[in-house]
C-alpha cells in the first residue's frame, strides 16, 4: 500500500495495512547534533527510518509586496487587496511544473496548505498589531469580516489554481489562534468572523474532491472544536499545545468519528524518554488505532533538546504499536 493510499484509507476509517508513518520536520540543528549522537553521516531521516512520504503543497498565501503597515480602515483594505493576487506566478514555486509532473506520478500523500488563519490574515505577528485588531473586532466588525472575506476568495483561487493541476489528499487551515488557557477568540467571533470567510476556499476544496480538510492549531481550541465541525471540518492536528483540554483521547470521546486525529504524542515525552515514553504512546496511540481515523505523530517539530536514541526509541515503539516493520 503506497503512502497515499494508506493515508487515504486511515482518514475513511478503512483498512489500512498499518498506520501512516508521518513526521512533522525538524528544527534547525537537530540533525548536525544526532549525528554527532549516532545517525550515520548519509542517512536521511525518511529512509533510515521507513517514514511514509508525505509532501506539502504551499502557495505563497501573503500580500506582495507585504505591507509596511498593516490596514485599518476599509479604505485600506482596498489597497491591500491590490497585494492579493492569485495569478501573480511568484507564488508558487519557481518549479512548479516540475512538482505537478512529480505529484501526479508520485505515491505521496499530498496535502496543500489552504489558508493562513484569522490573525495572520489580518497581519498579526505582533501585541501591538494583537490589540488593534482586538479593537477593530469591537469597533469595526464591518471591517474584520470584508478582511477574512477579501482572503477567503483569495485564498480560494489559489487553491483553484493548484487543484487544477494536482489532487491532493488533504487541506490544511492554519489557526494559531490562542494559549494553552483558551482561545484568543470567543466560538461566536470565530463564527461570525472566521468561518464565513473559509467558505469560498471549503467550496473549491469540495469541487475538486478534497476529502480530509484539516484545522491545524498550535493551542487549546477546544472550545472551537464544536463550530469547525459545523463548518464542514474533519480533521484536527495540534501542535505544541500543552493542555489537557487537547488532550486526544480526550477529544475523541466527545467528538467520536466525527474528527479525525493527526499527531498527540507530546514531544515532552519524546524529551523525556524511557518509562514516560513507553507510557504515553500505549495510552494514547492502541485505543486511537482501534477506532481509526488517526495518524500518530509527534506534536510539533523536533527540537535539539531531543536526544537521538529518544527519537529512534519513538520509532521503535510506535513500530511496535502499530504492527508495521518499518
């Protein structure tokens, strides 16, 4: 069974042969310290260690040029628009028809990055620019919802723009959108400002056939879980989210096979190793498997701290628990 058709049947809660092993990358200086920590010099994480192949499909989702301050009237808005273009051919890879010859002749699964989330849309990368927005949400909704809206068709002809070309397996929704405590956003804002706003991209995506449609969070957004489901999303993959509210067990409970899995095992464990290790993946990844509709990965990137006999110690136990012979 290829990679694509593992994933493929894992997220329809079909029979897949085991389940798909996936990696979510690795923070710079992870691999120069393994191989000082025992990874021969010319091996590469996928094949030294039977990953699955998986490759995401980025269009460059961002105003170019990018502003130098970010709109907040609707009179701004119109010349930020002018910065979204879809058939700019600078956002997407110089190689493009290279990459569309490789995917459709390729076994990977392949999923395209879809839409870059409220506060990104509306250029938070700083408190400063967190808090005006705060404010316009109050002041301005009129304002807030033209701008998830002016993305949201954006974002869909993009996404028209690839699928034309390639079909992919998933599509991922970026939503950094709180803290470990809560949301940054109430459900009703996220209904009223976000949602609509991904609806002409959830349109393409149903078009062309799209079937695991994913909201990849690096936060509790539990209390958002309820509206994403409504909205026509499947899939949740949390990253870095240290809260026993995103717990997957937990989720799954009261969710069911409405929401599909990807990741939960925390890389505090994988840190950590031995008996904590051992533990965590017997109690998260057996019950999960039964159920299906989960992929079981490490919650985020791996980061240097992580030792190289953890990680291969990872590998070894999720080889073990799910019945592969990678």
């Amino acid at each position: 069974m290829t990679s694509r058709e593992r994933f493929r049947q894992t997220m329809r809660f079909g029979t897949p042969d085991r389940a798909p092993y996936f990696d979510d990358g690795m923070r710079d200086g992870v691999l120069e310290a393994w191989r000082r920590q025992g990874l021969p010099a010319d091996a590469t994480l996928p094949t030294f260690f039977g990953l699955d192949a998986r490759e995401e499909i980025a269009p460059d989702l961002e105003p170019r040029p990018k502003p130098e301050r970010w709109p907040t009237t609707l009179a701004g808005l119109e010349e930020l628009h002018q910065r979204l273009d879809p058939y700019d051919p600078g956002r997407l890879p110089a190689d493009w028809p290279e990459r569309v010859r490789a995917c459709r002749t390729g076994s990977q699964t392949l999923m395209l990055w879809a839409h870059r989330g409220f506060f990104l849309t509306l250029g938070v990368h700083d408190w400063a620019r967190f808090a005006e927005v705060m404010y316009l949400c109050a002041d301005d909704p009129e304002f807030v919802c033209r701008a998830m809206a002016m993305q949201g068709e954006f974002a869909a002809a993009m996404a028209e723009r690839v699928l034309r070309e390639v079909h992919v397996g998933a599509a991922i929704f970026s939503e950094p959108i709180g803290g470990n405590d809560r949301p940054l956003i109430s459900p009703r804002m996220y209904e009223e400002f976000v949602l609509p706003g991904y609806r002409p991209v959830l349109d393409v995506l149903a078009r062309h056939g799209v079937e695991t449609l994913i909201v990849r969070t690096y936060a509790n957004a539990r209390p958002l879980v309820p509206s994403m489901l409504n909205a026509g999303f499947n899939c949740l993959w949390v990253s870095e989210a240290n809260s026993d509210a995103m717990d997957y067990l937990s989720l799954r409970r009261e969710f069911g096979p409405r929401l599909r899995l990807i990741g939960g095992i925390s890389l505090d464990v994988i840190r950590r190793g031995g008996t904590a290790l051992r533990r965590e993946v017997e109690r998260v990844v057996p019950p999960l498997l039964a159920q299906g509709g989960y992929v079981p990965m490490a919650s985020g990137r791996i980061r240097e701290d992580v030792p190289f006999r953890n990680y291969v110690a990872y590998r070894q136990l999720l080889t073990e628990v799910t019945g592969g012979t990678a």
